[in-house]
C-alpha cells in the first residue's frame, strides 16, 4: 500500500475516467431538472458516467413529502431509461436509488430493491426516531441534544444500515455535521468503518457537505484516511439536486480521495468496479 506522501499530486483538470454516482430527479419533490439535463451537465463536465440515485419510495408514514410514492417508481425507472438509450455511447447511465436506513421499513425496502434492476444502492439514515436531523427547518433540535451521545445513537443505527445486507454503499457518513456540529469522539464512526471493511461496503464520498454550512465533504478527513486504511472503497457522488451541481468538486475530491491512498470505485448491476 502506498503513503499518501508517495502519490503525486496531479492537478485533476479533467474528470474524465470519473462518475457521478449520486443525484436525484424531480420526483422526489425537492430537486429540479429532468434526468436528461442531469446527463448533458455531465457530459459537459467531461465525466464517464452517472447513476441516478433519487429517494427510495417508503411507506407512506415515512417522510412523505422528500420522496416519490411507490405508485411514481415506474415513472422514475422510464425516466432514467429514456436519458440511459438517450446518451448511449456518450455517457454511462446507470439506475439506482438512495435507499433510507430506518428501523422497522427494512422489509418494505426489501420489497422496493426486488422490482428492479438496479445498477447501485446506497444506505443512508436521515432520522434519529420522528427527527430529520439534517433538514435546516428542524436545525434548533441540536442546541437541546448531547452532540456526543447524538452521534453515538447515529453510527449505531448506521451501522445497521450495514448489516442489513440490503445496501452496496453508506451515503454521507458523518451526515450530522452538516451544520456545523462536530462529532466530538470518533470511536463509533470507527467501529462503523471496521464492519463497512469487513462485510465489503463502499462508501458515498459525497461532495454536497462542501455546499452545506459545514463547508467539508462527507466523510471528513480523518474518517476518509481511516476508511481509506480499511481498504474501504469510496463512490464519488454529487449528491445533485439540481443539473448545475453534477460533477460538483470532483476533481479535487478525486485527488483527495487518491491522496489518502483511498480507492475510487463505481457500482453497476450492483457490482463494484475499480
Ligand atoms: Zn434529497
Ligand atoms: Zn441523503
């Protein structure tokens, strides 16, 4: 294995070689740009592919208003489908779905997983019980929690996420410093990462934190050196919610990820390239 210090830096002008494994469509209800102009802003970025990753439909009770219902995942797999036969041989398209780690919906997941063919799936949790930790409306909730005990009750249930067997990927692993709050104590983002090497997950190396008040991709520095160690394979992802975001970063995101002696790497058909 190389030091960070024996790779060179080379200045990444060009993103070609590199996908964008992580962005959304309007389906979810808070994203804007149909797929094919997802496709053509990658194109223009010079990337060698994309895969649409937009919000896995849950049961009704779940976050309703952040995702497309199960009666709309036709309608997203057409989409996706019509920019994939539109961009052949220019651009790779692939089918995914960011799927949501709550405890509970795992068999509803489960079920939504075996309707398609999917090309990638990634874990994320976005709640800590009835709470969206990472909506701005509901921001206020951290003054009032222990920070320490707050990522301690996260990385457990990220740590489902990955035992669940349901997932290739963790998305934005260190998701609650988005606005700023720092884990005060790696140790549990670190037993996260001994189960992610050992049961052969990737994860999302996702460059919307650098668009956030936290001003940092997810994971941080140091959780992308330790995961790197681990032999832990790293997604680039956008996490688009717009056309102008695709790509966003990932020329230096790349370089960070290779300095760190991480590697980079691409799912389709639910198989892991690179
Ligand atoms: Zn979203
Ligand atoms: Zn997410």
């Amino acid at each position: 294995m190389t030091s960070p210090a024996d790779v060179p830096s080379v200045p990444s002008t060009s993103l070609s070689g590199l996908y964008d494994s992580h962005m959304h469509t309007p389906l979810c209800g808070h994203a804007e740009g149909h797929p094919r102009e997802y496709a053509q802003a990658a194109l223009d970025a010079g990337l060698s592919g994309i895969t649409f990753t937009d919000h896995i439909p849950m049961p009704a009770w779940y976050d309703a208003p952040w995702r497309m219902r199960l009666d709309q995942l036709d309608e997203y797999v057409g989409m996706v489908r019509e920019a994939q036969a539109e961009f052949a041989g220019r651009l790779e398209v692939g089918l995914g779905l960011e799927a949501d780690f709550h405890p509970g919906t795992e068999r509803f997941v489960e079920e939504v997983l075996a309707l398609h063919d999917w090309d990638y799936v990634i874990g994320s949790v976005h709640y800590l019980g009835a709470w969206g930790f990472d909506n701005p409306e509901f921001v206020d909730e951290y003054d009032r929690r222990d920070l320490g005990q707050l990522y301690r009750h996260y990385y457990a249930l990220v740590e489902g996420a990955a035992r669940c067997g349901l997932f290739d990927a963790l998305g934005h692993l260190d998701l609650p410093k988005k606005f700023g709050h720092r884990d005060p104590d790696s140790a549990a983002a670190l037993r996260v990462l001994d189960t992610v090497a050992a049961l052969g997950l990737s994860l999302d190396y996702n460059t919307a934190g650098e668009r956030k008040p936290v001003g940092e991709a997810y994971p941080a520095p140091d959780l992308l050196a330790a995961a790197a160690a681990r032999g832990i394979g790293f997604v680039l992802g956008s996490d688009a919610h717009r056309p102008s975001e695709v790509g966003a970063s990932f020329g230096a995101a790349a370089e960070r990820v290779r300095a760190a002696g991480g590697r980079i790497v691409r799912y389709s058909g639910r198989v892991r390239h690179g």
